[in-house]
C-alpha cells in the first residue's frame, strides 16, 4: 500500500466534497451518473502519521455514493469506471472495490486509459459524467487523443497538469540539437511527449522557455495549456498544489466545466481546503480587493443591465496564476453590495429568476 502525504490529502479532499456537491446537484436532472477513474490507483493509502487506512480516489467516490443512498435515501444511480494499467495495482484495486459489489455498479478495466475511452465513451452515452484523471507524470493525457472527453457535453473533468515532471521533461529542450545521435534522439522524444501532452507545437515550447524567469515561464506554459483546455470547456480553473513545506508547484489540479454553478461550487472548496492546510501558498490573498472589483464592474458595466450569472461568469474563472487576482462568489457579492450602498448599482428581483438583474448607472 501506498504512502499518503498531505499534499494527496489535500487532492482527495478536494475530489471528494466537489463530487459529492456534483452528485447532489445532477441526481435532480438525472437517474444515472458515471464517475470515470482514468488513473485509479491501489484505492488505498497508508497514512504514516496516523498508521490508518485512507482511502484512494475510486474508493472515496463509492463511500460518498454509499453513504447518500444509505443516510439521505438518494434515489439516483451513480456508476464508477475504474482504469488501472499496472496489474499488480489493478488486483489490489479489483479487491478493494469487490467489497462494495452490493452497494454500486464499478467496473474495473486493466489497461490504459486512453486506450479504453472509446469503449468507456460508448458505455456512458447520454448520461451526466464526472472524469477524474490523476496520471503521475505527463503520459496518458495526451490532449488530441483527449478532445473527444474535454468536448462531450454533460461532462465534467478534474484533471492534474503534472508541473514538476513537465518541468523536468522541458530540460531536454537543451539536448535536442546535441551532436551525440542517442543524447539528441531521447530529448527529442522527450519533449514530442510534452508538447503532445499539451497540444502545442514543439517550436512554442521552445518560445516559452525564452521568457525571463522561471516564475514567467511556469505562468506561460500554464496560461498556454489553460487556453487549450478552454477550446474545449466553458470554464478552466486551475489551482496550484506545492511540494510540502515549499512554495515550489508540484502539480495543478484544473476543473474543466461548462457550468459557473460548478465553478463557484469548486472555488469554495479549494478555498476552504487551502485555509486548513497551512504549509500550502495561500492562492486567494486573506484581504482580497473588494473596492478594487467594485470599481471594475462600474467601468465594465456602466450603462447596462446584467444578470447575476453573468457576471459570475465573467469574473470567477479569473486565475491568481494569470490574471494576478482571485474571487469567490462571496468577494462578486460583497462588491455588488458596496455598489448598491453607494447607489452605483440597483438589483432588479425578476419573477422566476432566482437572482437578480443589476442595473448599473451610467
Ligand atoms: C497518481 S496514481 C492515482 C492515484 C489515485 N487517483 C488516488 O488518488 O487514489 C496514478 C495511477 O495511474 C496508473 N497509470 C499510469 N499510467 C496509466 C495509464 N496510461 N492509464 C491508466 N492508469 C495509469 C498508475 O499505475 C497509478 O496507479
């Protein structure tokens, strides 16, 4: 079994309550839903601080299903696909799951995950999907074999941009013209490996690593990876897991969604999440800039009227790592409240709309 260290804590965490609030919202639209595991793991962690059994990602997401139906009497049907490709992890994995075989509908496929998405895209048509891709390098999540996943509708994916192992992988670049033939050879695989991970030409990758400092660079190849990702899903958002007691980036864990409700949902996790790990960066600043936003909405939307989604949707997939500012929905709300103090702003309560319409002064 594996050792668990508090950056996975953080992950699973993580995974666990946005599955649960994801569950909780589409059982309403929905009978069945699948939850996908391309990388599943053992199921299991052992906690060395604690000496207890944790429990992995494929058995998280089953005790979350197992405990709705049993203690909220939840009637909708949650299916799990597990992917595994070392057998010797995919048989501790098929034991651990068989205890829950009453309980749920899993399967479990040994092999690699890209190699059974058609078949798993097949199974899963029509229904209401969570994806959950945890590779532990950059292999396995290659973006164009992806796009048939990052576009289906009715999807939703968590997916773990391996930054410490891109990293390392981008320090071929400078053996890739090297005059020894097996040196250049295994840097230029090396790096057709990250650039078929990120779905960018080898030539930009090469640009990327011209800019100033490594903290430009990391801002680069993310926003370069965001963009893609964001050809494909409405809403990117990423948020930055670092080595523990370090503020070096060890991965990012990025939400993929065509839904804000998902989004606001995630970004209230990661938060509350980030605030109980203390060794983590702080990625939402304790005094976020509320004035500041205020005075953004009155020059974006002065003269007009917008609904409250939308300027959700407008401000809450800004990125710390990009954009150099972070909301929650709580930050959008208490800026629309500071403009209606000041008489900037009026909401407008519509009959059958759950939120209002702001009408901001001209
Ligand atoms: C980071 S671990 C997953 C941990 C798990 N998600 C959890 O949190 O409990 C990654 C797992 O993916 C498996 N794996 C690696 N490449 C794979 C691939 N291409 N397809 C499916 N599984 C793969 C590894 O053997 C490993 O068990």
């Amino acid at each position: 079994m594996w050792d668990i260290h508090s950056q996975t804590k953080m992950k699973l965490a993580i995974l666990e309550k946005y599955l649960a609030a994801w569950a909780t919202i589409l059982k309403e639209r929905s009978d069945v839903l699948y939850y996908i595991d391309g990388f599943a793991g053992p199921g299991w962690y052992n906690d060395p601080e604690t000496k207890t059994k944790v429990a992995g990602s494929p058995i998280r997401a089953v005790q979350i299903y197992v405990m709705h139906k049993k203690d909220k009497g939840w009637k909708y049907e949650l299916r799990f696909i597990n992917v595994e490709k070392d057998s010797t992890t995919f048989q501790e994995l098929q034991k651990e799951t068989s205890k829950f075989e009453k309980d749920a509908k899993i399967t479990n496929i040994e092999g690699e995950f890209l190699d059974n998405l058609d078949k798993i895209l097949c199974e899963i048509e029509g229904y209401n999907s969570f994806f959950f891709m945890d590779p532990f390098g950059i292999s396995g999540i290659e973006f164009d074999q992806l796009t048939n996943v990052l576009k289906r509708p009715k999807t939703e994916i968590f997916i773990k941009f391996s930054y410490n192992e891109f990293q390392r992988c981008l320090g071929q670049l400078k053996n890739c013209d090297d005059p020894d033939k097996t040196t250049r050879n295994k840097a230029r695989k090396t790096i057709e490996r990250v650039s078929r991970m990120m779905g960018i030409e080898t030539e930009h990758l090469s640009f990327l690593q011209e800019l100033f400092d490594n903290l430009e660079k990391e801002e680069g190849y993310l926003a370069t990876y965001l963009n893609n990702l964001r050809k494909c899903k409405r809403f990117v958002y990423p948020f930055k897991i670092n080595f523990p007691g370090s503020q070096r980036t060890f991965y990012y864990l990025i939400l993929l969604t065509d839904n804000i409700t998902g989004l606001k949902i995630m970004k209230d996790i990661m938060y509350a999440e980030e605030h109980r790990e203390l060794r983590q960066l702080v990625l939402f600043p304790e005094k976020r800039p509320i004035d500041f936003l205020a005075d953004e909405f009155t020059s974006h939307y002065s003269g007009r009227s917008v609904p409250y989604n939308r300027i959700l949707e407008d401000w809450l997939p800004i990125s710390q790592y990009i954009n150099g500012a972070d909301y929650l929905e709580k930050d959008v709300r208490d800026a629309l409240k500071l403009l209606e103090l000041r008489h900037h702003v009026r909401p407008v309560k519509k009959s059958g709309y759950k939120y209002p319409l702001y009408v901001f002064k001209g």
